[in-house]
C-alpha cells in the first residue's frame, strides 16, 4: 500500500505559497517594529517634554528622510532611514 497523501497540487505551487507568506510575515513585523518605535519616539519626547523644533526644520527633515529612504530602499539603510522617518514624524506631533 501507499501510504503517501496524494496531491492534486505540484510542489512549485506549494513553495510560491511559503515564499508568499514569508514576504508578508516579515512585511508585518517590520510594521510593527516602526509602530512600536515610532510609539516610544512619541512617548519619550512627551515625557521629556520637548518643545517643536519649528515648520521649516519639519519639512526639511521629513522630505530629506523621505528622499533618503527612496533612494536606499534596497539596502539596509533603508530600514534605518524608514524608522528615523517614522521616529522623526512622532516625536514632533
């Protein structure tokens, strides 16, 4: 006897499947990570009661974290510049 399940789908399949919830996986815990990050960046600038560094410098520093994480988007930088961004964006509200 055979005492292997047989499947109607090909192993490919399968593989594109665990490839696919590992990208979305990871997608979600790099959300989490800067939602917890960007949290603790907001917290701390309130309990340090920090004033607001003005409209210029905002703008100056998002657009330029902004641009920064465009261009090194398929580096590890990447990940520094989108938490900077997203720490950087909480702490001035």
């Amino acid at each position: 006897m055979n005492n292997h399940p047989i499947s109607n789908t090909p192993s490919h399949v399968n593989e594109s499947v665990l490839a696919t919830n590992k990208v979305i996986r990871n997608t979600y815990a790099l959300l989490s990570m800067t939602l917890m990050f960007s949290g603790a960046s907001a917290a701390f600038s309130m309990a340090m009661n920090l004033p607001h560094p003005g409209i210029i410098i905002t703008l100056v520093g998002y657009f330029g974290l902004l641009f920064a994480t465009m261009k090194l988007r398929n580096s590890a930088w990447g990940i520094v510049c989108i938490f900077a961004l997203t720490g950087r964006s909480e702490s001035v509200v």
